[in-house]
C-alpha cells in the first residue's frame, strides 16, 4: 500500500483533542489487555531475572519495558492527551486485581509516572506528530524515569555510578528504545492494519482511508 502525504500516520492537522466515549472504551480495552501482559511477565521475569543477573548483574533491565510499553502505544492509537497515564492505569488495576509480587503504592504510583513520561515527547510536538523517531523517544524517556524510580525504590543499595548501575541504566534505556518504542510503532502498524483501528486517525492514516 502506498501511503501519500496527505495520509501519512506520520502527522495529522490540528483538530479537537478532547477524549470521545469511543477513546475511553478503547483506551481502556487497550488497558486491560496490556495488564494481562504485565501480569503474564511478571510470572516469566520470575525466572528470567535471576537467569540473566548470573550472567550479566543488571542486565535484566533490558526487558523492564515490557511493563511500560503501553504508554506509547495507546498515544499511538488514541492520539490525544492522557492516553499514556489512563491505559498505564487502567493496565496497573487490571495487574492488581489478577495478583502479583509487588505492592498496590508501587505498581500505581510507578504506572502514572511512566505514563506522564511516555506523554512528553509528544506533547512536545503539540500532540500532532507521531513517527518511529518520537516513539523511540517517548519509550527512551519512560526508561530513564523507571530506571531511576528502581534505583531509589528497588535498588537502593546500587549506586547509579557504579558496574551496576550504569549496566542497569544503559540496558533500561535499550528495552525502552526497543520495546517501548519500536515494537510499540510496529505493534500499531500491525493492529491498524487489521482495520480494527479504522473510526480513529491513526487507523485511517495507516491505511489510507480519507477521514
């Protein structure tokens, strides 16, 4: 399919970023389906950690977004403000409710920041652009928000200058690029082009359907 300027998801006009009944609903069905992910991962980073800290102490933090690649993701796909910070929320209860190892301050509190932090780099661009490129920067900047949430609330005993510290950061900031940012893109491409997303922009724009 050739998408021509005028379609690209790439950017949209400036128009109304108010939420619709249709952006709750969807928003939160994004929500509870990436609440069951991180419940499900929570259950696989059981095992994985440990197996990865004996080879490499830190290096476990590459896979961290898994638990907050929802964030771009939905900014992706409702295109409005607050998109990151409601699915991030409505994904943390739906974690809670299901059962997991941490606490109910920690995973809710830890939900609304990496929201906030996936908002940024779009609302730098007014929320009217939406590329790989700011993907990535929304997943790099969710990285370096948990990255030092774990520090002064998991790792309190690792310094951020220390072997530790700085494997612990540099491979939160590569699962946030990778994971948050372009499997989130891909991952948006790939449901838009099911046809599922074709009442919102975003779903339109990727397949070339004038609104």
């Amino acid at each position: 399919m050739t998408i021509t300027k005028s379609q690209h998801p790439y950017s949209r006009p400036s128009g109304s970023l108010q939420w619709r009944p249709m952006d709750i609903a969807v928003s939160s069905a994004i929500g509870v389906a990436c609440g069951l992910v991180f419940w499900g991962f929570n259950y696989v980073s059981a095992w994985l950690f440990p197996m990865l800290a004996a080879i490499l102490p830190g290096l476990g933090s590459i896979f961290h977004a898994v638990w907050y690649f929802s964030g771009p993701l939905a900014l992706l796909i409702i295109r409005k403000p607050g998109a990151a910070i409601f699915v991030n929320l409505v994904g943390s209860a739906v974690e809670m409710l299901l059962g997991n190892q941490f606490s109910f301050g920690f995973v809710f509190l830890s939900g609304a920041l990496q929201g906030l932090s996936a908002e940024i780099a779009f609302a730098i661009f007014l929320y009217r652009r939406w590329t790989l490129s700011i993907t990535m920067l929304s997943g790099f900047l969710v990285a370096i928000e948990y990255g030092f949430y774990l520090l002064f609330f998991q790792y309190q005993g690792v310094a951020l200058i220390s072997p530790r510290g700085i494997i612990h950061m540099t491979c939160e900031i590569i699962g946030g690029i990778l994971i948050g940012g372009v499997m989130s893109w891909y991952l948006y491409l790939a449901i838009a082009k099911t046809g599922a997303l074709d009442k919102f922009a975003s779903g339109r724009a990727v397949r070339g359907i004038s609104d």
